[in-house]
C-alpha cells in the first residue's frame, strides 16, 4: 500500500478531525488549504525568483515559481497514475492532494534575494550551523508559521518532544514530501567548509518521527535498519524534485528571453559556449548515475543546436501565424513586441505567442520521467527524469546561469543584497546579545556552554527573521538601519 494510516498523522492532533470532517476535506487537502492561506506562502510574492522582485515588471516571482511547480508536478503525478503499471495497482496510485501541497510549500524557507540572499545569509550563519533553504522550510512549517485566517491556533501544552510549536501542524506525510535531503547540516562547521544540503541538526527528532510514521515502525532504529544506509526520500519529493527542475529550467529561460531579446540568437550561434556546457552535461549526468557511455560531446552539442533552433522555428511560425491573422481582420493577441533576429532572419514573437512554446516544451518534459518502484515500501520508490529529457533541462539551466544569473548586472545585484543581509544580520544579532547577553557572567566556567548556546540561540532567530522577509522589505529595513539620524533620535535603537 502507498499510504497508512499514521501518514495522516499530525505532530498536535488537537482539533483536527473535528474541523476537516465540518468541511469534508481530506487530511491532505486541508493542509494544501493551510499552506495557501499562510502567511510564509504570501510573502513568496515579494522575493526574488531569477530577476528582483522589486522591479515590479511583472516577471515570475517565488510564487508564481511554486505554482508552477505545482502545476508540472501534479501532471506527472497524473501521468504516471495513468500509465505506470506499478502506480496501476490496486492502493499504489499517488496522492494529487499531498503533491499540490508540499509543491505550493517547498520553496517557503527561501531568504531574500534569491540563491544570492542565501548564500550572503549562510555566510553570517556559518559558525552557528549555517543556513539553508530546504533546512528552513521545514523549520517554517514545523515551527514558525502560526495557523491564522480561521485555523485554530495550537496549545502550547503537550506537544512532541521535537518542538513548543507545530506551526502549521501539516500531515507527516505532506512533510515527508518536502524533505528533500535526509543528512543532518553540523552545528558547526570550518571557515573554508562547504554547506550541507539536508535539515538542521536541531530538528533532528522531528525527522525521526517524519520516517516512523511515513515506514510504519515504531523506533527510528527499526526505521534506519529499513533504509538500510540509503536516504530517505519519497516517491512525492521525487516528483516535486524533478517538476522543480524543469520548472527552473523552462519558464526561466522564458522570462530571460523576454528580458534579454538578442539571447537566443546569441545561444544559437556562439559555438563555445556550446562546446563547454556539452562538456559540463556530460560529467552531470554521470554524476547523476545516467549511463553516458554512446553518448559523445559531439552528440550532446546536436542536442543544444537542435533544442534551441526547435524553439526558434516555433517561435517564428507563432509570429508569422499573428501575421496572417492580423490582415485578415482576426482577433488575436495582443504583440508585445517583435524583434528581427539578424543572423537567422527570422523573428521573436511576443511574449504572447512564447507562453505557448514552453508551456509545450515543460508539457513534453513532464513526460520524459522513469519510475524505479521499492514494491516492499513502495513510498520509497524513486522517481527521475529519463536521461534525454535530464540532458536537454541541464543544457537550460546551464546557459540560464551562465549567460544571465552569472552576467555582470546581476553580480551588481548579489553584491547589494550581501550588503544588505550582513548589515541585518549584525543588527539583530549583537542586539539581542548586547541586551540579554550581558547577564550571563562569562567569567564563570560554569556558564561558558550556556552563553555559547545562548549565541547560538540569538543567530538563529536573526536568521529566521531575515529569512521571512521580502526583497522590498529587507532593502527598507536596510535603509532604516543605515540612517544615523534615525538610529540617534529613535529610543528603540539607543
């Protein structure tokens, strides 16, 4: 069977039959109704995505990233459910209420401006155990978010041993499918020590009780000994993983299209930065555990041509459809804009008619996927993209970062949001060590340990504060902290 009874499970079950039965939802669709209605899910509109958000342009944001991912990750789970004759038998089909929740909810922990944001928020974090998004997320909905807008708000009596506070108290299940990295992140780690992807180590209990219930067993040991030395990860998070990245890989490459007009005859004809991301798949995809050996660097580099001409071709036959259209006296939409590409002699249609050419493309994509079913537990079977459709989303993202994040306008960019983060950071941090730090008598042997803990406390929570924060609202915060008028004159701040 795919899913128990424990997966419907919550860390504080007060109140929560009662309300699901008074509106006849499942336990999984009342935490999607949760994470729509939360405060962390609303803030995903003012942070940055791949361009800022606070440009105000229209372009994709983290929210609308999460929708899209929702949107890519139930299609899947539908083809799959539908064609995959494990997922065809009876009790083995996949849940759509628990994918369209932990989509809509993975990418709530991630700080302000973006990857840039992060990183400048992990180097403040380092020696009190860094920062990570996916560590983050969980800890948001585990423990900062407050149930509001008409859900109960939890007791602080007796809740798990993990935590004082469930925050959204989502199904262990609905959890399960956002944890994405099952490797504990040290409390702490070497100046030049590279970041661990997994959860905080202070959330290591609540993990424990996520693979109990999600196994069945009773003892994390029995659950361990179930797991055998491989991660854990369930067939939800797979999905959500590979929607994420052909997400990523897609509607990025739209919106740097849209922004950037000469790009894609750029990528068309410069042979090499061609011949470097062709290199670079190759070494991925073998990392990845993809069989790369008929596959040569030539091979690969048909591939880039042959996927960015197919969307130039496309491109160029939705404009010159527009064309026909407008001399004939129909209606259709409406052109943004029209670019001539000189080299090709063809032209860029709008952002109109594009819309149409990647939400074909993230359809095909969607479709490229291999299941590798665990029929003893099959909640553990793994999902992953087919090694065409992995090949052709790692050449996206490649030349997305190379020739747009990595550009030197952006680098302007993750220079100012460093700026920003460190000076909150330092703000909030010695602040609160200044304050209440002060009656801890470090002299004392005794009291060494307590006051290290006690720092490592006040980093934390200046880091969950900036993390929750939007772009705008970081660079105002910023701005305020920077004015030495404001910092002389207000009482708060003396």
């Amino acid at each position: 069977m795919m899913y128990r009874r424990a997966d419907q499970c919550r860390p504080n079950p007060t109140g929560e039959e009662a309300c699901q039965r008074k509106i006849c939802y499942t336990p999984w669709q009342w935490d999607r109704e949760k994470v729509l209605r939360s405060s962390a899910f609303q803030r995903l509109q003012g942070k940055t995505q791949l361009f800022p958000a606070m440009q105000g342009s229209g372009g994709r944001n983290r929210l609308t990233h999460s929708f899209d991912v929702a949107e890519v990750a139930v299609s899947i789970a539908q083809f799959l459910n539908h064609t995959h004759c494990f997922l065809q038998l009876p009790g083995n089909k996949i849940d759509l209420d628990i994918i369209e929740a932990a989509s809509l909810a993975h990418d709530l922990g991630h700080s302000p401006f973006g990857h840039d944001g992060e990183r400048a928020l992990d180097e403040c974090m380092r020696q009190f155990g860094g920062y990570e998004s996916n560590a983050q997320t969980i800890r948001v909905l585990c423990r900062l978010e407050a149930a509001r807008n008409g859900f109960q708000k939890y007791p602080l009596g007796r809740l798990a041993s993990h935590s004082a506070s469930c925050g959204l108290n989502l199904t262990y299940r609905t959890l399960a499918a956002v944890l994405k990295y099952d490797e504990h992140i040290p409390e702490q780690r070497s100046p030049k020590g590279c970041l661990v992807k997994g959860f905080y180590y202070v959330d290591r209990a609540l993990i424990n009780d996520i693979k109990r219930h999600v196994l069945g067993v009773n003892d994390i040991s029995q659950a361990n000994g179930i797991l055998n030395e491989r991660k854990f990860k369930t067939i939800e998070c797979c999905i959500i993983d590979a929607a994420d990245d052909i997400s990523n890989a897609v509607f990025d490459l739209q919106e740097s299209l849209n922004e950037h007009k000469g790009l894609l005859d750029f990528i068309i004809e410069d042979r090499a930065t061609r011949r470097f991301v062709a290199e670079k798949i190759n070494i991925l995809s073998s990392l990845n555990g993809y069989d790369c050996g008929k596959q040569t660097i030539a091979d690969i580099e048909k591939i880039i041509q042959d996927l960015f001409l197919s969307i130039s071709r496309y491109d160029c036959l939705n404009y010159r459809r527009l064309i026909r259209r407008r001399r004939k006296g129909i209606a259709g939409p409406r052109l943004v804009y029209a670019q001539p590409c000189t080299t090709h002699g063809r032209f860029i249609a709008g952002t109109c008619s594009r819309h149409d050419v990647f939400t074909k493309l993230a359809t095909d994509f969607s479709r490229g996927i291999e299941v590798i079913p665990d029929r003893m537990y099959p909640a553990l079977s793994s999902v992953r993209l087919t090694h065409d459709v992995y090949t052709r989303v790692e050449i996206i993202k490649q030349y997305v970062y190379m020739l747009v994040t990595s550009a030197p306008d952006m680098r302007l960019i993750e220079r100012r949001a460093k700026e920003v983060i460190c000076s909150l950071f330092d703000f909030l941090f010695k602040r609160q060590v200044d304050l209440y730090g002060k009656r801890v008598k470090v002299n004392n042997p005794q009291l060494v340990g307590k006051y290290d803990r006690f720092q490592a406390y006040c980093g934390r929570a200046a880091c969950d504060f900036i993390s929750k924060m939007s772009d705008k609202g970081a660079l105002e915060f910023g701005n305020v902290l920077n004015s030495a008028h404001f910092l002389e004159t207000d009482e708060r701040f003396r």
